[in-house]
C-alpha cells in the first residue's frame, strides 16, 4: 500500500511541477512585455524632452 501512495504523491508533485513552470513561463511572458511597453514609452519621453528643450515643441 505505501508503494501506491508514494506513487500517487510523486505523480501530484510532477504535476505541480510542470504547472509552476507553466506559470513561470506565462510571468517571464508578461514581465518581457511590460519590459518592451516600459522602453517604448521611455523612448517616447526622452523623445519629447529633447524636442520640447530644441524649440520643437512649446
């Protein structure tokens, strides 16, 4: 009996295993996207402030 429970519990921590790295890899997904928006807008800024400090814009 212990050889089927052991089993059944290696079996559950597999498949919490590969959920985890399942959700690992959704969180790296949206950190990346967040890292790509956060740059854009950065470049955006530094855009805006170089034209509004050369006259371009007032």
């Amino acid at each position: 009996m212990p050889v089927l429970v052991y089993g059944a519990l290696a079996l559950v921590g597999l498949a919490g295993v590969g959920w985890a790295a399942k959700e690992t890899g959704e969180a790296a997904d949206s950190l990346t996207r967040l890292t790509k928006w956060g740059v854009v807008a950065g470049g955006l800024y530094v855009g805006y402030r170089a034209a509004k400090t050369g006259g371009l814009l007032k």
